[in-house]
C-alpha cells in the first residue's frame, strides 16, 4: 500500500552531477559508510572497502519534495545526505529526520528486500 502523496515523485535520475570531492566530502562519505550499523555489522569492510566505496560515489542533486524511494519499493542504492534532510515515512507518518552524513538504502542492497 502506498501512503506517499500522489504529487510528490521518486527520484529517478542517473545522471552524476561534475563534481570533485574534497578531503571534507570524502570525510563525509567514510563517516557515513562508517556510522552506518547494518553495513558495518554485515559486510564488516575493511578500510580498503570503504576507500572503494568512497571512490564510486557519485553526486546526484534531489530537488525538495522528492522521495528517493517509496515504501514498498526495491531499493537499488545506497545514499549518503551531504546537504538538507530527507523525512523517513511509514504509513505516511514521518518517523525519522536524515541530516547530513547520515545514510540510508542498504537494506535493500544488503537483502533485495522492499523498503518498510
């Protein structure tokens, strides 16, 4: 069942944004790789894993109002908030505030389950 409203669209766009990462980026991403529990405790990377990561990550710009994935759905990334806050639902009531550093979709990279 899908509680988001009907206006509000899923981020989709694959397009990485030109952008260098600065020592304070990269500090950001490790951080948030790091303070991750699920990813920690399940792939238990090693520093090189998270030097790996840290170098695939890409820049995507989310316009407010958009959802990165909705309830129910198959999450296919792992995000990392570098600026604002998203809004965690379920049953369409927020439930958690992410800021940056913060993280987000591995469940559904971990297990290929559908997001709660």
């Amino acid at each position: 069942e899908d509680f988001s409203p009907p206006t509000s669209p899923v981020f989709s766009s694959t397009d990485p944004l030109p952008r260098e990462k600065s020592e304070q980026d990269v500090k950001l991403i490790v951080d948030g790789v790091r303070e991750n529990v699920h990813l920690m405790e399940i792939l238990q990377p090693t520093d090189e894993h998270i030097q790996i990561i840290t170098e695939r990550v890409v820049w995507m710009s989310v316009p407010a109002g958009t959802f990165l994935y909705r309830e129910g759905d198959h999450c296919t990334s792992f995000f990392i908030i570098h600026d604002g806050f998203f809004e965690v639902l379920e049953r369409g009531s927020v439930v958690q505030k992410l800021r940056g550093g913060q993280s987000c979709g591995e469940l559904g990279l971990l297990y290929g389950a559908k997001s709660k």
